[in-house]
C-alpha cells in the first residue's frame, strides 16, 4: 500500500482557507487549517505510480505531493467514508488507473485531513470534529490503523418461536429490530404464518414485510381508516363542513361509499371526478402522466407528459449531502420507469434559523446552517452532473422545520408515445436488473424515513442514506431514451427504498428472485441485505424472453452492467433464493394485505386570522426587510444549480439584463431527440408558510391558487394545469387535532380543485416530520404542471419607465377564506390580459408588495414611484403585480404607481436605491455568496483581427464530428444538436469501461472514428464528478493513450479542427493541446483551469467579448463583437502567469474575455464571475485549428432565456462547418 497526501500550492489553496474561514468565524477558535486530500492505494505496480501520481491523484499545476505529513506542528485530524458508502473520488480513481493500465488490480481508499497551525485542546478538538465529521457518512480514521476487509455475514435460517411470541416478547422483537410496522402487523404476520404456512417466516421475510409495508413505500399514514371527523364550531365552520360534503358527494358520484375513508381517498378523490381524458391510467404510476401533443416542425407528435415531487426529508435531515443527491436522483427515476426522459426540475427546501451560532445547535443534531449547505451541495451536485436543468430553486426559512428538514423537488420528463408500451408480465418473462451496484447503503431506508427523528437517529441511521452515483444514472437516461430499447419494456420500476423486495416484487404477482446474480460492489452481503438495500442508480424491467439479449447488449453500449435476476410465474408468491437456498417464500395475498389497516379519529380545528395593516414605515425598515431571510433574493442559492442544460430554458431563473428578477417557475422547450419543438413544459409551485402557520385548510386553498396564479402569469392556461401535491406533516400518532390538520389541508385542496376544475393526479407523502415534541409546519405544496406554446410565454420584469404598477388581489371573505368563485373570475380576467399580450411584466406576491416590486425593478436597472394604502411589508397571499403600458385595464385593478428610471418613493419615503438592492441581493451573502472578493478592475481593450487559416483538402460531401463522451459527460446531444443545426454530421462514441475489454474496445471505436472525422468535439459535464479532486482528468488519460494521442495528431495534421468546451476545454488545457497546439508534458509554470473563486458552482449567463477571431471556428466575427453566453461550472477559473498571458495575447490566441456592458474585459466579480485571469473565457491554439472555452454556445439559441436582452449570435458551429465548405 502507498499513501499520497496532496496540498494545494500557493494561490490555489480555497478549501483551506475557506475552512479556516469557518473555524474563526462560527467555531470561534483560533486556529488556521490546511486542507489535506489522501489516497491509499493498494496492489498498483510501482513503475505505474509516478504516472498515477502525476495524471490521477494531482495536477503539477496546482497541488504538492508527498508520501507522508512531516513536521507536525500541530493538531492532524482525518476522516474517511463509512465502510460501503459510495466514494466517488475512490471510483474515480480507480477509473482513471485502468486506462494507464487496464489490466490493474489496484484499489483506492480515499479520506481527508485538516492540519492545525497549532495543537488543539481536547474541547476545541471536540468541538471541530463535532462539525466537521457527520457519523452518518463519515468516521474518524487512524493513519496507523490498517484497513479491515469486508465482513462475512452469514445468513439466517427461521426465526425460532417466531409464531408464538407474546404481546412483550413481540414488541421486543420489533424495537430490536428496528421494524417500523405496528403490533398489529406483527400478529397479522403471526397468524398467517401459524394458519397458511405452518412454519416460522425468516429473518428476510420479516424484514421484506416490514419493507413493503412500510409509510414510505405503501403510504400507510395516508391508507388510515378515519372514524371520524369532527368539525368544532369556529370562524370557518361552513367552509370546512362545505369541503366535507364535497368530499362525500364525490365518493357517492364516483360510486366509492364501501371505500374506507381515508386521507389518501381525499387527496386522490377529485381525479376521479374530474375525469381528464388526457391522463394516462396504467398499471404503472411511479409518475403522473399526460397525453398531450408537441408541435414540432414537422407537424404534431403525440407524447406523454411525465411529472413527479418527491421529498427526502428523513435522510437529508440526517446526511444533507447524501440524502438531498438521492432526492433528486430518485424523483427522476420515477418519470425514467415511465421511459420518459427528464429534461426539468426544482427544488425546494426548507430550514430553521441558518443564522444561529453553531454552539446553539440543539443536542442530537447537525447545525441548520450546515444542513442547509450541504443538502444544497449534494441536490445540485447531483443535478448538475446528470445533466437536468434545473431552473426553479427556492428555500423557506421556518423555525418549524429546525424539527426536520424539508428537502422537496419536482421533475418533468416527456417521452413519444410511440416509444412506449404497457403490457402486463407473463409467465417466464424476465426481469432483468440494470445499473448500478448492489451493496450496504441504503438499507433501511424505507423503514428509518417513516419513523421519527430521535436523539440516536445520528449514530444509528448510518446505512440508511446512501451516496448518489449521478454519472450511472445518466446512463441509464440514455439506455431508456433509446427507442429500440424502450419499446422492448413491458414494465419498469426503478429501485427506491425498498431495494429488490419492492422494485422487483411490485412488478408481478409470482415472481422467482435468484438473489446470487445481484451484481455486487463488494462480497459478504446476506440475504436480507440483498433482498432489502437501497443502493441508488438502479432499474427493473420486464422483458419478453426473446428481447433480452438484445436489450441486454443496447445497456452494454451504454456502460451498463444489466442482468437476468428473476423470472414471471403463474404462482401468487414472491419467492427469493440465495445460495442455492429459499430465503423467502411469501404469499402474494399476505403481501398484498398491505399490513392491518390502522384506525384514527380527526378534530379539525380552527383559530380566527389576524392581519397586520401598516401604511407608514422608515427606510430602515424597508432595507431590513429586502434584507430578511425569506425576502432576500437567493441568487447564490440559484447559481449552483444549472439552468441552462439540454438548451431548452425559455426563461432563466434569473431574468432581466442584470439577471435581479427571480423567475417564479420553470419553463423548458420540451426535449425530443431530433425535433425542433415550440411546445413548453410549466411547472410552477405554491406554498405559503404564512398560511399554513394559521391554518391547513387555508394553508392548501393558498398554496393551489399561488401554483395556479404562477402558471397564469408565466403564461399557461388554467384549463390546461394538472396538480400533483407534497404533503409534509408531523408524526400523527393517535392525536386527533393533529389528524384534522392534515383532513383540513386535502379539504382546503379539494376546495379549490373543485371550483377551478382541475385534479390533482399524484402526490407524495411525508408523515415522519417530528424530533422529540417538536413538529415540522403543517406543509402541502401544490406543483401545477401544464403545457404552452412558446409565443404564450410571459417574463415577469419591467422593461420601461412608460409602465404603470397594478396590483390585482385574490378576493377573500370576511372571514379571511378565499372566495374562490371570485377568484376563479379574477384569474381568467388576468389569464386573458397576459394570453393577449397586454401585460409587460407580472409577478405573483409571496413575501410582500415592496418584495414583489422590488423584484420586477432590479432585473432591467429600473426604479419605482408607489403610493398605495396597502401595507408594502406584509403578505398580500395570491395577489399579482402587473406592469403594463395599456390604458384598458380592469376597473378593479388597483393602481399603486408607475416604474420610473430615478425615482424609489414607496408612500412618501425617499429610499436610497442602491442601498436597497445591495440589501435585497447580498442579503443571504453569509450563507450563499453572490460574488467572490475580489479587485473591481477593468482591463485594456485588445482587438486581434486575424485572417485564419483556410483548408485546403478536399471539400467532404459530409462533415463527421466525433464527439466522444465519457464517465460523467452530460453535453454530448446538446453539441451534437448544434452541430447537426449548423450542417455538420455528429457521431458519437462512449467510452465503456466495465471490463477491459470493454475499455479496449471502445478506445480502438474512437480512434477510428476520429481517423474518419474532420472535427473532434470535446462536450462539456463532468467527468467522473471532476473526480480525483480536479476535473477531466479522466479524458486526459483517454486524450494521452497512445492510440487516441496519434488519432488527434492525425487529426490536426490533415487540417481538422477540435473544439473543447467547458470540460474538454479543461481537457485541452491538462493534455497542452492549449495552449500550445500540441501535446505538451505540463508542470508547475503552465496555464490551468482550477476552482472558481467562490469555490462553488456558477450557473448564470455571462457577456464575453471576441478579443481575437484567428480562427477557423471565428472566422465570420468580428473582434470586440459581445455575446451572452450560458456558464455553467465549478471549476473555469484560468490561472496563467503574466509571462504567458502577454504572449498569447501578442500571438492572438485570447479568443474571448469576460465583459461588461460596454464591452471592457473586466475583473469585476459580478462580470468574470469565475475570476479568470486576464478576465479569459476562451484560448485558441497558436494557428487557430483549436479552440477551448468555458461558455456553453451550444445552449444559446432562439427562444432561449427570454427575459434576458438578447446580444449577437455567436454561429460558432456554423463557422467551423463552413471551414470546410467555404474557402
């Protein structure tokens, strides 16, 4: 075993001082830290290691190796993963060491180490480890221990006495055993064992039943019979009692009297009555899914529309990181069975008070501001690696949620109908496994996220939350995208909580499981492991025998491990087999019983609304409220999440030419392959805290309308939403009142559903939001998703100072309800005004008047003049704002003044402008930085105006571009898509790499493929998660074998072109290929692409500026020309020396810089948001044939983020087909 500790030379060295940052400012001790990343390698030959060290573990350019810490002078702490967690940098490595040698045995254990300047107390020591080890995911490691070998379980035979246990002996059991199922479930299992199967069930069979049956896999809260349910006199009595009949009448109408009531019967109910033929019913539902049609050039394609909301709230709470990664993997996968693929999402969250001292922290949990950081972190690391755009990310602040947390997304995906089929399985189908590995993470998830949060849930939950593998799962995106494939799945479940038992078990009635064919990450698991873990990254599908070799081989061109595990029987039993013996052997009757059916009564309760009118306020006050946790734009929230991939954000989640206003929902060109689309996907959400803080049943009809209200105003049609609900409650128990909180909120959605006539199709439950006595705020959020057309779309800013400000409210009763009929009539009012294209910009208000104003204003650089007898700091609930130059307006439409370009008067009050915006953008800064520190200065202007070079081959009838994608490649279609725009001929390669031959085969497909190829185009993503520590390493290894190193050269020889773009720029640069148009052996002098300065993800859009146009890829710009230009990435940041610099720019070979407005390249951190040196976006090889840059062109385009003012279009794409075309 060798042990390598890297460090990170001068001026590269963010994550310590970053953590040093941390270590003063919030742990309060006074100490300054090295970061320190290690590798233990196992079995590697040592004449391999200098190259491993060079090209895997560190990059000359940017870190120090060394084989072990030498004079320590003060306190060494280390941590590594738990055992069995998914270690992607460990993955990484291991990836990276095969294509030096594939025939390598060699392993890698990763961990960190932070270096104090100073020996640390046994408190202070407590105290940093207290924060910066979460034994949910990580452990303190010992650099003297060796490393243990992975455990042999053996498995258990029946459980003895098992039938016979007393009501002691039985509970004992269920708490050893950590069962979430009720004794009643327990005797049930006894029972049917004693009578049907006169035998004990084992310890598997249990613990699947405790799985299936689980509130999280078979939604048993929502399934609860309701005795009764009481409605005490109070303030809205009627109402309440109003919803109740509705609910009734609606059983009767749609013939479900005999059906136990239940909560789940309310939240499903008005889908029934409501009866859309454009809902797809299938035995499948992992998603909601819609019929609808999708205008493409070529005429109409029939489609389904798949959406989906999850919550991972349990586990997020317990390891943010890993389980907010897994919320958003699993919500895709969801749509994924459905074969659809997802192309949209957002996130929502919800946190305590992030602004509390770490040492306030409450016993047995993680800090807020850590919970907060971390399940960010993770959704959009997750998000960004699998390509999914990303495009609505909100946070709630509530002290309630200190109790849990709530980590919330929603996911939209589309597949042709033409692509799907539903059949039932049949006797000897086969249901083959697909992805990724099976192994200790994750079980006992399904079970531990259905129980309370208690004080040991941090040391016991270890197994429970897993690490998500974003790059397998994009596999698996392309494998079901794949028509040929597709039409071959009879059924598909992806593998969520409850791991095979669930996955597999769900798909038919007799099912014969051979647990020995589970690929595995490692040996020693038994059978109840096997049969119940939830390791991510996986599917199921059934096939007809005859299709699946074939499907088989299409997932192993995509690098996807896929194998035969079980077959379809006549037999009603769900039996399993591991190591040649019967583990479980379950009846599908005991299976499908669901467990006993619990019983509870509700009493829903009532308290009057108070509303606070204030019309006079200072300056100050307006500054602290802009500034306030829940008003505060959330701009360094947003831009960590990517906005712009697959090319089909109609509108930026940050709109206006200073990207200030915040888009209130989520609108994508629908994503066929191949197609030229105008139809768009709208997903918007509500939710208002405010709300529901008073009550339900108000909380749901306000958080439906505010979904509808965002739709309307981003330009769908009311008659074309379908819902799909998130409800969040506190452990029920047997209270009543607690019951009727949640009877009041699906009555408060029925309401609403009723009088709008649209039906909520789906939704998900979370029942588990208690830690001790405190409880999470009665939460349900509506997601409303509908279709539009691409002209319909409206943007939400204000554009002139010609525009008067209205405000149109949603009518409310006396008693503080909403008058819903009413509101219908104000919302079509409004839903017409925008469909006729009278309305400039339109808000709906969620905080305030003045937030909502102020939002409308910033993007464009506008101001406003407001005198209203309305309080501009308080909530006006499902009201809109609307900006608009037409002198027909509504009579009831109040006016409340004009957008003005120098004046900001709110009733009289003179506020400073700047003042105010500084607070309304950094408010949330020291949680969320906007920009980085930095010096604001502007740079000289250099125009180079290059004649490039010309080719003087042959003219090709077609031009081949070879764009190979990788581990972690996310951009292959969307470079591809332009390429084929611009006249150009995509092929694409992946790099396979299970097996050696694998990885041999697929590099010997490149190599040919770039030897027929007049371009090669690297895409951009994230190779192997920019993992080992530093991006493209792994297609800097592929770009140096021999074979891919002579292709290129060829390449460049016969007057090809290569384009890199963000990842392959980094690539181009870590191979030398730029600078320098050649392979180049690269140290610690030579130019690098590292972290951004604010050592986090930037997703925004940039201005660059053409410095140089001494390209072939350049060759129709003009220099000084600016573009906008889409980033999105974690590490762009050019670091060249000034020696360097001045000779590329002397040569030429600046091709881009970070610009302002007026055109000067600039170091302004709000401009070179990545702090490139130089202000550098773009470089080009000294004779022009290479161009690298870190802009993603290939998502600009026609109708995309159009509420950002619209620059020149870079035809990049078309400059370098035409190089080939056009002398």
């Amino acid at each position: 075993m060798r042990r390598l500790f890297i460090t990170k030379r001068k001026g590269f060295e963010l994550s310590s001082h970053d953590l040093s940052q941390v270590i003063q400012n919030q742990l309060n001790l006074n100490a300054f830290a090295t970061h320190v990343i290690g590798y233990d390698v196992f079995d590697l030959d040592e004449n391999l290691l200098p190259q491993a060290i060079s090209s895997v573990f560190s990059e000359a350019m940017c870190d120090e190796v060394s084989f072990e810490l030498s004079e320590l002078k003060g306190t060494l702490i280390v941590k590594e993963p738990l055992p069995g967690q998914y270690d992607q940098r460990s993955d990484a490595a291991i990836q990276c060491l095969r294509l030096l040698d594939p025939s390598t045995k060699a392993s890698v254990k990763t961990f960190e180490a932070v270096l104090f300047d100073r020996e640390l107390s046994s408190h202070e020591r407590e105290i940093f480890t207290h924060y910066w080890i979460n034994p949910i995911e990580m452990r303190e490691k010992s650099l003297t221990q060796e490393i243990p070998l992975s455990e042999e379980i053996s498995n258990q035979g029946p459980l003895k006495n098992f039938t016979s246990f007393n009501e002691k002996e039985a509970l004992s059991f269920l708490k050893e055993n950590k069962a979430a199922m009720s004794l009643l479930d327990f005797n049930l299992i006894q029972d049917f064992f004693r009578t049907n199967e006169n035998r004990q069930p084992t310890m598997t069979e249990f613990k699947v039943l405790d799985t299936y049956w689980s509130d999280h896999c078979r939604h048993t809260t929502f399934e609860t019979q309701l005795s009764s349910i009481e409605i005490p006199s109070g303030p809205y009595e009627s109402e309440l009692n109003e919803a109740l009949e509705l609910f009734k009448s609606s059983r009767e109408l749609t013939k479900r009297n005999e059906k136990p009531v239940t909560l789940m019967e309310m939240a499903t109910i008005m889908g029934r009555v409501i009866d859309d033929p454009r809902v797809e019913h299938s035995d499948e539902i992992n998603a909601c899914s819609v019929k609808i049609k999708v205008n493409t050039k070529e005429g109409l394609i029939d489609a389904l529309l798949q959406f989906k909301n999850e919550t991972h709230n349990h586990p997020t709470e317990i390891e943010p990181f890993g389980g907010a990664s897994t919320c958003i993997g699993g919500a895709i996968r969801d749509p994924l069975s459905g074969r659809a693929y997802v192309y949209q999402a957002m996130r929502i969250s919800g946190c305590g008070n992030v602004k509390e001292e770490i040492s306030e922290t409450i016993k047995d949990k993680l800090p807020q501001r850590v919970i907060a950081l971390r399940a960010t972190q993770g959704n959009s690391a997750y998000g960004n690696q699998i390509g999914v755009a990303t495009t609505y990310v909100k946070e709630i602040y509530h002290p309630k949620y200190t109790a849990k947390h709530l980590e919330c997304g929603a996911v939209v995906g589309i597949a042709k109908a033409s692509s799907v089929k539903r059949e039932h399985p049949e006797e000897n189908d086969v249901i083959v496994y697909l992805g990724g590995r099976t192994g200790r993470d994750g079980i006992g998830g399904a079970t531990g996220s259905s129980l309370a949060h208690t004080q040991n849930s941090m040391t016991q939950c270890a197994s429970e939350v897993q690490k998500g593998n974003a790059p397998e799962e994009r596999k698996l995106q392309r494998l079901f995208r794949n028509p040929l494939a597709s039409r071959m799945i009879k059924k598909a479940n992806d593998f969520g909580a409850g791991g095979v038992s669930v996955a597999i078990g769900e798909l038919a009635d007799g099912l014969i499981i051979d647990l020995d064919k589970i690929p595995l990450k490692y040996l020693g698991l038994n059978s109840t492991e096997l049969a119940i873990s939830e390791s991510q990254e996986r599917m199921a599908v059934v096939l007809d025998p005859k299709d699946a070799q074939a499907f088989i081989d299409m997932a192993h061109q995509e690098n996807i491990e896929a194998t035969i595990v079980a077959n379809v029987t006549k037999a009603r039993r769900l039996q399993m087999f591991h190591q040649g013996n019967l583990v479980v052997d379950l009846d599908r009757n005991l299976i499908d019983t669901n467990g006993v059916r619990q019983s509870s009564n509700a009493k829903l309760t009532q308290k009057p609304i108070q509303e606070i009118h204030k019309t006079s306020f200072s300056e100050a006050e307006v500054l602290t409220h802009l500034s306030s946790l829940n008003v505060a734009l959330q701009k360094g929230l947003i831009e960590r999440f990517d906005g712009s991939i697959g090319a089909t954000t109609v509108l930026a989640p940050l709109g206006g030419k200073h990207q200030l206003t915040s888009t209130q929902g989520s609108v994508q060109k629908i994503l066929l392959e191949n197609e030229d689309v105008s139809t768009v996907s709208i997903l918007t959400h509500g939710f208002i805290p405010q709300l529901s803080e008073i009550n339900p049943f108000l909380g749901a009809q306000g958080a439906l309308l505010q979904s509808i209200a965002k739709t309307i105003a981003l330009g769908g049609k009311i008659e074309n939403i379908f819902f799909s609900l998130q409800e969040y409650f506190p452990r029920l128990n047997q209270d009543k009142e607690k019951w009727g909180s949640v009877v009041s909120a699906l009555l408060g959605a029925l309401s609403v559903q009723s009088v709008f006539k649209r039906p909520a199709i789906g939704g998900k439950d979370s029942m588990s939001g208690s830690f001790k006595d405190m409880d999470v705020l009665e939460t349900l959020i509506s997601f409303a998703c509908t279709t539009a057309e691409l002209e319909d779309v409206q943007t939400q800013c204000a554009r002139s100072p010609l525009e008067n400000l209205y405000l149109v409210k949603a009518p409310r009763k006396a008693n503080g309800l909403f008058d819903l009929e009413e509101v219908m009539k104000t919302y079509l009012t409004v839903q017409d005004m925008v469909q006729s294209k009278q309305i400039t910009g339109i808000r709906v208000l969620e905080e305030s008047l003045l937030e909502s104003i102020c939002a409308m204003v910033f993007g464009n650089g506008l101001q406003a003049e407001i005198e209203t007898k309305e309080d501009l700091l308080e909530l006006i609930p499902c009201a809109f704002l609307i900006s608009t130059q037409s002198l027909k307006v509504p009579h009831e439409w109040e006016k409340i003044g004009k957008v003005s370009c120098d004046k900001f008067i709110f009733n009289g009050v003179k506020v400073d402008y700047e003042k105010a915006k500084h607070a309304y953008v950094y408010g949330l800064d020291f949680l969320y930085p906007v920009v980085a520190k930095a010096q604001r200065m502007s740079l000289p202007l250099l125009n180079t105006n290059i004649i490039p070079m010309t080719y003087q081959g042959e003219i090709p009838s077609v031009i081949k571009v070879v764009i190979p994608f990788f581990p972690g490649t996310n951009c292959e279609n969307d470079t591809a898509r332009a390429f084929s725009k611009a006249g150009g001929t995509p092929v694409i390669i992946g790099i396979r790499n299970i097996t050696k031959e694998d990885l041999e085969d697929s590099l010997k497909e490149l190599v040919k493929a770039i030897d027929e190829a007049h371009i090669l185009a690297l895409p951009g993503g994230f190779s192997s998660g920019d993992e080992p520590d530093g991006s493209a390493k792994f297609i800097v290894n592929v770009l140096r074998h021999k074979k891919v190193k002579k292709a290129v050269e060829d390449l460049l020889k016969r007057q090809g072109l290569i384009l890199g773009i963000c990842n392959g720029f980094q690539a181009l640069i870590k191979t030398g290929l730029l600078p320098y148009g050649q392979y180049h052996h690269l140290n610690e002098k030579d130019a690098t692409l590292t972290h951004n300065t604010l050592h986090r993800h930037i997703s925004a859009i940039a201005i660059t500026r053409l410095t140089s146009n001494g390209s072939p890829w350049l060759r129709n710009e003009k220099p000084g020309t600016l573009y906008r230009v889409p980033l999105s990435h974690g590490e762009g940041r050019l670091k060249v020396s000034p020696k360097q610099a001045e000779t590329w720019f002397k040569n030429g070979q600046v091709a881009f810089q970070y610009a302002e407005e007026s055109g000067a390249p600039s170091m302004d951190p709000e401009v070179n948001l990545n702090g490139s040196d130089y202000a550098i976006e773009g470089l080009l090889s000294p004779n022009g044939q290479i161009l690298g840059k870190m802009g993603h062109t290939e998502r600009s385009g026609r109708d995309l983020a159009k509420n950002i003012p619209a620059l020149e279009e870079l035809k990049l794409f078309q400059n370098g087909i035409d190089y080939f075309k056009k002398r």
